[in-house]
C-alpha cells in the first residue's frame, strides 16, 4: 500500500499506480498541506486532485483507500459510496478528546443542575 499524500503523487499517479502495489490511501491533510491549502477540502485545487485521484484509479483498476480524520461515521460512509475500499478512521486522540469532551459536559450540566436545586 502506498501513500498520496503529497501534489508529487499527484502529478505522478499514472507511474505510481503502473508499479505492482495492492493498493494506495490518501492522506488528504497531508495533501492539502502540500497544496499550500492544509485543511481546506473544498478548495477547487484539493477537489481536483481528490477527482484525479478518482478517476485515474478507477481507470486503472486501482484498489483505493482514504484517512477519514473526523472522527464522524457519516464522513466513512460516504467515502464508501465514493468507492473507496478501505479506510483510515480517525486518529486515537480525536476519539479520546471527543469521548472526554462529551463526558465532561455531562458532568458540568449536572453540577449546574444541582446548584439550582439549592
């Protein structure tokens, strides 16, 4: 499995899905970055090498995969319905702080609670 992850392998995808690999995954924070665009997934110069992506791979047979950062199930099924047949969910610490966020904020909501029952 190889990376895209950067506008080199964009510009060279044709050679790079040419050589016997099982497959690539896209790094789209790292490939924004490499844009000069970090983040910025609806800019029309990321949409356009996402498109390449696409369809070159589909093209050319290619077994694809892409790194869903957020950590949002809608965000996967999505990328699945794209086509892509693997992927990357998120990072462990984006679980954590949300998982960590969300408990918090029940614990707050009830402190808030009882101050008002007194």
């Amino acid at each position: 499995i190889v990376q895209i992850e950067s506008v080199d392998a964009i510009n060279n995808l044709e050679e790079i899905l040419s050589v016997d690999i099982d497959g690539f995954i896209i790094g789209p924070y790292d490939l924004s970055a490499s844009m000069g665009k970090p983040g910025e997934f609806d800019h029309p110069d990321v949409v356009n090498a996402l498109t390449k992506v696409k369809e070159v791979s589909q093209e050319m047979g290619a077994v694809s995969g892409f790194h869903v950062i957020p950590p949002d199930s809608g965000v996967v099924i999505k990328m699945i319905q794209e086509g892509y047949k693997f992927i990357a969910f998120s990072l462990d610490t984006l679980f954590l702080g949300l998982k960590c966020g969300e408990e918090m904020d029940k614990i707050k909501s009830l402190r808030h609670f009882e101050s008002r029952q007194k």
